[in-house]
C-alpha cells in the first residue's frame, strides 16, 4: 500500500509516519508538500502530528486552507482511507471533514504520557484488526486535545458508530481520572460518517515497536490496509467482482 | 480607514479552562472579588476606505465564520470603528474599547518600580510618569526627565508601543491617559512650543513616544 503522509509548515512528525511505513511495516510512503494537489498515486493518507503554521489563530486554522485540502476531501469521497493524527486531527476538525473541535486541555498544561484507549467499534476501516473492548496504549503529546462537540452532534455520531475510540483506565473502564483533557465523553478519536476519515489525538506511529514501549499503533495502520471492512465505496467495488 | 476590532471567546456553556486557572490565581492573590474569569482573543482589522460599503458588516462576519472564530465552540463579536482619524493632525478620537485600555496604566498607581525610584524635588517617590504634573516636571533637570522617561516605558511600554502600532504612527502625544495627538512621519513631530502650551493648559506632562527604527 502506498501512503501519502501531507507535511504542512510545521508538522513534525511526518517522519516518524514514514518510519514506521517503510522500514517497520515494509510498505511504501511519500511525503507530500501541503501545496500539491495531486493524490492520485496514493492509496491511504495521513496527516501527521505537529504545529502547522505555528498553530496561529487555532491548531489547524490556518492549514485548513492549504491547496491540498480539497484534494484530501475528494480522496475520501473516493473512499480511500484518510488518518489526521494530532495535529492532523485538529486540522480535519477545522476543515469540518469531522464533526467537533479540539480545544485547550482542561489542565491547561501541554500532556506527554502513555494513555490508555478503549475500541468502542471495530467494524470500521480504520480499527478492524482490533476487538471491541480491547485497550490500546499509545502516547499522547498535545495541548489542545480536549474533543468537544455538541449533544445533538454526538448523538448523531454514537447513532452512526463515529466514536470508535475513547480514554480509559488500564483495565478499560471509562472514567473522569481516566480522561486527560477534559474531552467529552472521554473521546480520543472520531471518524466521519462515511467511515472514510479517521483523527485521533493519540499517536500510533511513536507506538508501533515493541522496542519503544507498544507496538498497538500497528493495529490501526494495518487496518487501515486491510481492505475487508465495506465502507461505501469498497462495497460496491466488491458487489462488482461478485456480480462477474 | 476604518477600523474593526473582533472579541472572540469560548461559547459561555464551556469551561474555560484558561479563565478558570486564572480566577484561582487571582483568588490566590487576595481578589476574592473576582467571580468569572474568561479569556478571549482581540483582533483588530484595518479596512481599506475604498472597499467600505454598506456590505462591511457581512464582509466582516463572513471573516469570522470562515477564520477568526471557530462556530463549533467559540463566539465573536463585532465592534466597527470607522471614526475618520487624520494623521498628524486633529486629536484623534479613540475608540470605546481602546479607551478602557488606555484607562489601565494610570489607574495602577500603587505598584511602584522597585529599583531606581525617580523623586520629585521635595523627594517624592513619582509612581505614574503619566499623572505627573507640569509645574512638577518643568523644575526637573535633563537627568531627572531622561529617567522619568525611562520609567514611563518601563511601565507602560507595552501599551504605548500598542497605540503606535493601532494608529501605524511614527510618533503619538500622550496627556494623562489618553493619545490626543499623533503623526505617520516625524515631519509631523509636535513643536517644543506646543507642547509647552499643551503642558501648561491640562497641567499634565506631554509625552512623545516614538516608533522604534524597524529593521
């Protein structure tokens, strides 16, 4: 599978994504300059972690206008797979390509640590090789990480299986200690309600070698390559071959 | 040109967090007064003359819900100042907003400079360069001015660099709390007979502050 990870001005961790791509899951990746357009090589993106533009304005304000995001909402629309990670996160918040926001932890403080996370859905693209019910530990590293979205926004999201992952103690219950940020619902991360866009506050690429603590960030990219959940697009693809 | 000035805060049902930590450090502090603390962002927008129409309000909204706020968890508000400001010239009219900040700096005559207090002549330590009187200022040697001077933009540096920039000025007058004059190009600098009239009738110190040399 081949990955097109999008560095905006100020993205940091773009390396680590291809890393972990490359030389840990031996598939292909190219960086991306946020002023190209053209995503037609790639099967799956991602939009890394970091402070794009300085995080000026918002995170994810100004980089929400960058020339590439139009084409990220038709490589999505394709069906193709996209993953904002952090930063990434926030910035597909701002686009309106998830529903919500992130704003200022609740402690105020910028929050690096392991955290815990809860599968809530597996029958998605992006976490089909886990179970429900299974806890991820993965690091989080943000300021502004708080998920916050309206009541009638998040029942429409829990209707549709959009939260598919949330903060929670080691044992996998979902508390107010086990919450880092002052997020509602305890939610780390959200998809789209076509099942085509995933974010998510914590960093599975800094969790993907056993070597650095956790190697349960794979789970999410090799779902991400595995091309056995029915999302929109891919169904019809299958009704297809099935129908010759 | 006419002049926007944009609050943007955390819609009111969400904790804010920032404002939160703050009220407990002025709690903290002894201002058990302080009952809710929110902290927002101002942002001013100079508007070309020539595109100031009838649609400048929508214009202006539409800036906020496309960039300056973000709907889903902040609100904004729009504060339109198109009062005609001639450079160098006639007293500029300050806007509502900008006035309560100039009010600030004068009003906070209780904390003093710690080190190198300046003195009157009869050894009164001065706290406000700017509620200096003229009388008082006119008997002070080069030396003393020079020093009070210096304490003037110890104290209020920030503010007075805030309303060169607000007026894109290259010098401003200041009498008490307020900018009553100021100019786009030092040919402009008020004279040293001005401002001794100026001094003498509102018996206040005239300071001239100017932009620093950009580089």
């Amino acid at each position: 599978m081949h990955f097109g990870i999008i560095v905006f001005p100020g993205s940091n961790c773009d390396r680590d994504c291809a890393h972990v791509i490359n030389d840990v899951m031996g598939h292909s990746c190219r960086l991306v300059w946020h002023e190209n357009t053209d995503l037609s090589a790639f099967d799956g993106l991602i939009l890394p972690g970091g402070f794009a533009h300085g995080d000026y304005l918002r995170t994810g304000a100004i980089a929400r206008f960058s020339p590439v995001m139009d084409s990220v909402a038709e490589f999505a629309a394709a069906g193709k797979p996209v993953i904002g990670i952090c930063n990434g996160f926030q910035i597909l918040c701002e686009a309106r390509f998830l529903p919500g926001a992130l704003r200022r932890n609740s402690g105020q403080h910028f929050i690096c640590r392991d955290a815990h996370l809860r599968v809530e859905h597996n029958e998605n693209r992006f976490l089909q090789t886990t179970n429900i019910g299974d806890v991820l530990t993965m690091p989080i590293r943000h300021g502004e990480g708080g998920y916050y979205a309206d009541e009638a926004t998040l029942g429409e999201m829990a209707a549709n299986k959009q939260i598919i992952l949330r903060y929670c103690s080691a044992d996998g219950l979902i508390t107010p200690e086990a919450n880092p940020n002052g997020s509602v619902g305890n939610i780390a991360g959200v998809m789209n309600r076509e099942g085509t866009i995933f974010g998510l506050m914590p960093h599975p690429e800094a969790a993907s070698e056993i070597l650095l603590g956790s190697d349960d960030g794979l789970l999410i990219f090799r779902s991400m390559m595995e091309q056995i959940t029915p999302n929109r697009a891919l169904t019809a693809d299958l009704n297809r071959e099935f129908v010759l | 040109m006419a002049t926007a000035e944009i609050h943007v805060t955390l819609k009111p049902t969400l904790l804010d967090a920032q404002g939160a930590t703050v009220l407990k450090a002025l709690h903290q502090l002894g201002h058990t007064q302080a009952r809710n603390a929110r902290i927002g962002k101002y942002i001013t927008i100079e508007i070309d003359d020539a595109q100031v129409g009838p649609d400048l309000a929508q214009r202006l909204d539409l800036m906020c819900r496309q960039l300056l706020a973000n709907p889903v968890i902040e609100d904004y508000e729009i504060v339109i100042d198109d009062a005609p400001v001639a450079p160098g010239t006639a007293r500029a009219t300050m806007p509502a907003v900008a006035a309560r900040v100039a009010a600030g700096p004068v009003a906070a005559t209780t904390t003093s400079l710690a080190s190198e207090e300046v003195k009157t002549l009869g050894g009164q330590p001065i706290n406000e360069p700017f509620a200096l009187d003229y009388s008082t200022y006119e008997v002070m040697t080069t030396e003393e001015r020079l020093e009070l001077r210096e304490k003037a933009f110890q104290k209020h540096g920030p503010w007075i660099m805030r309303q060169i920039q607000e007026r894109r000025a290259a010098w401003i007058l200041c009498v008490g709390n307020e900018v009553v004059e100021s100019g786009s190009t030092l040919d402009t600098y008020p004279s040293d007979e001005h401002l001794d009239s100026l001094g003498n009738a509102r018996d206040l110190v005239p300071w001239v502050f100017t932009r620093p040399p950009t580089h």
